[in-house]
C-alpha cells in the first residue's frame, strides 16, 4: 500500500488493517475526530445509525500509547512513536467515541470511522481452480514454478498446492497463484499436480490432476557454466565493443584501470583512461565509440568530464564536460543520436545532480534540460520508448515510482504511481518491460532481506501499471538481468540480504525467465559470489560473460579477479543456424537479406544493441523481434521502422531456430 502526503513528511506513521465482510459499494458510514492534551486521547462522539457497524480508531500522540480504550481492541501500538489503531463493532444504532490511554500529556490527534458491513447472503458457489504450468504430462527437471489459475464470485481466499496428495508450499492468498517446486527432491518417473482453491465462505475446489514426469537434468535443461578464469581486473564496467572485444575496467583505487579484453586469443591489452571513470555512467555513440560520463574524486563525489574511447585506434580522449559532476549517474542513446545523462550524487550522500544533460557528439556541446529537473537515485533504469520519450523503471539505489520524460517538453510524468521494487530491468519487447528482486543503497543503511518478487509493465496499456508474475526461485539484490537472442531473460549472480559483502547470502544458480508463460526456470548454478558490482553481458555467439564483483570497502576475499562464461540451454539443443552473409548497415523500414543455408528451419530473427553494463543494469538494453520471409538463398528481413524502435548504432543480429538454438550473431549497424 502506498500512501501520498501532501508534502514532505516528517516521521510518516502508517498503520495497515485488513477486514474483510464491508460493503463492498459504499463502505464508509461516518467519522470524527478530535485532538488536545491531556492524558487520554479520544475521537470525540459518532453517531451511527445502523447495527453491525465496525468502529477504526487511530491516533497520533507527542507522547505515548498505553493501551486500547475501553470496549476497544489494540490492533498495534508502533514503535517507537507509540501511536494505536484499535478496532470494536458496534452491535446497535447510537453514540460512540474512542479513546486511548497516554503516558502523559502531550499533544494529540484522534480520528475514528464507522464502516457498513455488507449484506450477508449465503454463499454455495465453490471457486474455480486448474494448474496452468507445467502441462500435463510435461518432463520437468530443476527447480521449478507451478502455477494455477483461481476465480469465484466473491473472493478467492487462498489456493493451495499439492504434490502427490501431500501440500506442496504453503497456501498462497494473493494472485499470482504459483509455488515452487524442487523436482531434484522428488523420485525420478511420474508425480501428480493438483491445486485446492477455497473462498471466504469456506467452498472449496480441487483442481483436475496434471501428471509429470520428473527426470535427470540435462545441459539443455540447465546449461554449463565452465570453471573461472583469471582477469586482471575487477570488471565493475563492462561493454561490447563493435569490434566483438570487450572494454572493462576497475574501482576507484585502481583509478578506474581498463582492459580490452580479446575473446579470440583471450588476451588483456591496458588502456587505462584519462580519469577515475568508477562509478561513471556509459553509452556506445552511433558510430561505436563509447561516451563515459562523471566518474569518481570521493563516495558520492563525482567529477563532470566525459571521455571518449574509440575501438578503432583504441585509444581515450577527453571531450567537452557536462556542466554537474555525476557519481552514479546513468546515460542512455536517444533517437537523434545524441546522449541523455540522467542523476549521479556530485558533492554528498544527498546531494543529486537532478538537472539532465544530453551530449551531441556532433557539436562536441553539452545542453542541461534546466526544466527537467528530477533527484532519481543512483544509476535509474532508463529506456527509450517507441514514441521516443524515455520511462525510467527502476534504480540502484531505491525503489521509485515509474516515470516519463518528454525531452521536448522537459516534463516528467507519474505511469504508475504504486511503487514496486526491482534491481535490474529489462525492456523484453516493444513497450514491455519486466524487474525483479531488490534495489539496495551502498551506503551503510540497514541490512534487510531480499525479495523474489518479479513484475511486468506494459506501456500500451490505457492505464499502465506493474503487474506481479510468478517470483523467482531465489530473492536477490544485486543481481543481473540479461535478455538473450530467444526473448528470454537470464537472471545471474545476487544475495539473499542487501548487506553487500556477505558472500554467505550469495545466490549461485542462475534462472531463466519466459516471457511467454512469465515463470522461471532455474539453471546451473556460478562457482563464485556475484553481487555487488558484477556484471553480465551477452556476446555474439551466444553466451553470458559474467565476472567482477567486490571492491570498494570490501576485503581482499571479496574481489573476483574472475570471469565466467555460461553456455545457456538452448546451446544444446542443436546444431546453429549459421549466418553466411550480413550487410554492415541497414537503413530504418527497409529490407535487407541474410544469406543462410538454414532459412527453412529459421523460426525467429532478433536484434540487441550491444551491452553496456554497470551496477546491474544494462544501459540501452532492449529485445526486437523483426519480421522476416523465407527466400532463395536465405531470409529478407524487416529492419525497424525508425530510431525510437532502435537508437542509431551497432547491435547483434541472431537467427533463432524451431528449437530455439541462436546462430553466431552478425554485428551491424542501424541508422
């Protein structure tokens, strides 16, 4: 539940009461309220004209609450500033107050509600349920999600799954309905699902049996993770560069020290930049060159210079700097082929550079959208859409509501004001976007527990507004989200708990998500820890490169001077497609051909920009599925209709098979 003042708000105290039996049209009857200073707070006299009504009373108080008043019910006293919300029926028409007993006196505000009870009329329809997920008689392996569908004309209480007859999970009381199952804990051969919905009025329905089978996992189940590999490095940032090598580089200590590395000979080259570029934000230019923004002199004081990294000489250079030193802070590609550089910390823990700028390479010429201005946390989850405004979903730092900036206009605008939680994000289809587990500060806060909670967001929608799917196996902060050539997602790496150094919450398998039934799978699982700054970036044949995690103010255990490389599952469906000729550049709303000798069992062509990766999030991160037909010799494809659908520059193009096995991508160029 989210709760809005009307301006800031100094020790908001917000207290949640669930009933259940009110009118479901009109269910406030009256309300008064009363306030003073002597030792008993009280709401002051309510008339109530009808029987059966349910009495809610609250106060706030500059002392303490002692206690419920008389005929009253405590429900909670918060801690510590002592405030009550007490509860009683009134049985009969006539005049009632509220009171609560204080330690002294002091100055306090009660309120009390009267609420209508609904019409009581005996409910004999049982609810409806079925199992959605797995299908009968699917082969399942793994952990996996079971899901079930559930509806009645009231409510649906609770639906509890079944394994065999015996409970599978505890009963779960809000949709999604989904449990998770262990299959690796159950006998190899067949099993029976089944799931038990009841409603308020205690009918209850048992689903029709789904029967499975469990059986020993294979690497087209859960992929293969390879043994580490030693870097030189600490990879906090990474990106792919137009020429298939990756740029890394360090911490703050290390001064922001980078590497290419080559994937071909596995070899490191150091072309350290011109600055201390940790913590900066990064985006590769139309031409693929990568633009680095902001960067490190102290925690939370960032530095305004920009530099350049050109893969062709490989070789830094300084450019123009931002007006607003940026620690933190997150630059994506617009449509124009320009740069947005939105939020960093520049001076203190508190203090945000909330006035975006947007770099023309161009002109070589910075421009701060002065009526833009917005205090995000560190490094928000920024995307273009296709009607070319940009939506932030997400952040590092904190969970925030989702938001809307029209750079024409410099005016942000509220999607969808209920806040929901997600570390990283991802933009899966055209206006789709899906987060999960939980954003974290590095900044000393309180330690608490992360969440498995995944959620989707679709911007075509009249109203668009998080929908929650079914939770991943594992809760997770600092985690990585991953889109693959198929449309599936890859979560990688995380920690059960926000404390960002405690390798014992370290979550190690990996999970796919599917866009298609919105559940996880989960995978093999990462020989080391990777939370707090890791990253993972998909490379052109296919794979996940995943490495870095550790420093800044961790110990010398906490670093991983390592890189692993998962082979996902669909690598071992099959044999590839293969590409055998690809143009280099492909002009909006055009069409262009691949040549293949696999074009009849081609079932998908997909582009994804090249990554660029820091704290989780993945700068210009996007899926686009495009239209495609079989002709002599190969396929003629679809290129995207403008640059809101695709950014100006370089991405990855993958053939997708029947059976979902992705070929080695070709690396072009969209304008």
């Amino acid at each position: 539940m989210t709760v809005r003042f009307s301006a800031a708000a100094v020790y908001p105290d917000v207290r949640i009461l669930e009933y259940s039996g009110l009118d479901p049209v009109s269910p406030l009857h009256a309300v008064a309220a009363s306030s003073g200073s002597s030792t008993t707070s009280s709401s002051g006299a309510l008339n109530v004209s009808l029987a059966n009504v349910l009495l809610v009373a609250g106060n706030i108080v500059a002392t303490t609450t002692s206690g419920p008043g008389a005929s009253f019910t405590n429900r909670v006293i918060t801690s510590p500033n002592g405030d009550i919300a007490e509860d009683r029926v009134a049985a009969a028409a006539g005049s009632y107050s509220a009171t609560a007993p204080l330690s002294s006196g002091g100055y306090w505000v009660m309120q009390m509600a009267a609420f209508k009870a609904a019409f009581l009329s005996v409910d004999n329809t049982p609810p409806s349920v079925a199992v959605t997920k797995p299908v009968a008689n699917a082969s399942v392996t793994s952990i996996i999600t079971v899901t079930a569908s559930a509806s009645d004309d009231i409510r649906v209480a609770g639906v509890q799954f079944f394994l065999d007859g015996a409970p599978l999970g505890s009963e779960v009381i809000d949709p999604p309905y989904s449990t998770l199952w262990d299959t690796t804990s159950s006998t190899v051969g067949g099993h029976t699902l089944t799931a038990t919905a009841r409603d308020s009025a205690g009918n209850t329905t048992t689903s029709t049996a789904v029967p499975v089978t469990v059986r020993t996992p294979t690497l087209a189940d859960v992929g293969q993770w390879p043994a580490p590999s030693a870097w030189p490095l600490v990879a906090i940032h990474t990106t792919l560069l137009p020429t298939g090598d990756v740029l890394a580089w360090d911490g703050a200590n290390q001064n922001g020290a980078a590497f290419v590395w080559h994937p071909s000979t596995d070899t490191f080259t150091s072309r350290n930049p011109p600055d201390n570029i940790f913590c900066a934000g990064h985006s590769l230019l139309p031409d693929g060159r990568l633009l680095v923004v902001g960067g490190h002199i102290s925690n939370f004081v960032g530095i305004p210079d920009a530099n350049i990294f050109d893969p062709a000489t490989s070789r830094w250079t300084q450019v123009m700097s931002m007006v607003f030193g940026r620690w933190y802070p997150s630059a994506i590609a617009l449509p124009d082929r320009r740069v947005l550089v939105v939020g960093g910390k520049d001076g203190c823990e508190t203090c945000i550079a909330d006035i975006p700028e947007i770099y023309d390479s161009a002109l070589n010429a910075w421009t701060q959208l002065s009526g833009a201005s917005n205090a995000l946390p560190e490094y928000p989850h920024l995307f273009v859409l296709p009607d070319g405004r940009v939506v932030a979903t997400g952040s590092f730092e904190a969970a925030i509501a989702t938001q809307v900036l029209d750079i024409n206009t410099q005016t942000w605008s509220v999607v969808d004001p209920v806040v929901v939680d997600g570390h990283s994000s991802v933009m899966y289809g055209l206006n789709k976007f899906m987060k999960s587990g939980t954003s974290a500060a590095t900044d000393g806060g309180p330690t608490v527990p992360s969440a498995a909670t995944t959620y989707v967001l679709d911007m075509t929608q009249a109203q668009p507004a998080w929908r929650a799917t079914a939770p991943m196996a594992f809760p997770r902060a600092y985690h990585n989200l991953t889109l693959l050539p198929d449309g599936s997602v890859l979560a990688t790496g995380g920690e059960k708990t926000t404390d960002i150094f405690d390798q014992g919450q370290a979550v190690f398998p990996a999970e796919l998500w599917s866009p298609a039934t919105e559940t996880w799978t989960t995978l093999a699982p990462l020989s080391v820890p990777r939370f707090y700054h890791s990253v993972a970036l998909l490379m052109p044949d296919g794979r996940v490169l995943v490495a870095g995690g550790g420093r800044f103010g961790g110990g010398a255990g906490d670093d991983q001077l390592t890189a692993e490389i998962f082979s996902p599952p669909y690598l071992f469906k099959g044999t590839r497609p293969v590409i055998t000729s690809a143009p280099n550049l492909v002009a909006y709303n055009s069409a262009f051909s691949l040549v293949t000798p696999d074009a009849a069992r081609v079932a998908s062509v997909s582009l994804l920009p090249l990554g660029s990766v820091t704290h989780h999030f993945n700068f210009n991160q996007r899926y686009l599925s495009l239209p495609f037909q079989v002709v002599a010799g190969g396929v003629s494809v679809q290129a995207p209709a403008n640059a809101n659908i695709a950014p100006p520059g370089y991405y990855m193009l993958f053939l997708v098979d029947t059976n979902g096995v992705p070929s080695v991508a070709a690396i072009l160029k969209a304008q």
